[in-house]
C-alpha cells in the first residue's frame, strides 16, 4: 500500500494558490470575451430590422 498524499491544492502555498486562481480567472475571462466577440460578429452578420420591434412604421 502506497502512502495517501493530500490533494494536490493542500500541498500548494499561499502563493501557488494565488497564482492558480489568477490563472483561472484570466482563462474564464479570456472565455467570456471570446463568447462575447462570437456573439458581436453573429449579430453584425444578421441584423435586426428596426421596425420588428412592435412599433408603428411611418414612411
């Protein structure tokens, strides 16, 4: 039987915890705005009439 070893973040320091957590956000942010742009240019492609918003028309 081999010896039980924490988990790997209870063997990190303060500082490697600090620096995984920033890695995290960075990468979760870095998704957000992919997704946004993703979003921004799937819009510009395809945009909506102005008169589809129930109001009357008027020439």
């Amino acid at each position: 039987m081999g010896s039980r070893r924490p988990p790997l973040w209870r063997r990190l320091g303060p500082a490697e915890r600090a620096f995984a957590v920033l890695i995290a956000a960075i990468s979760i942010g870095g998704f957000i705005l992919i997704a946004d742009g993703l979003y921004l240019k799937a819009k510009a492609e395809h945009p909506v009439p102005v008169w589809t918003n129930d109001a009357p028309f008027f020439d």
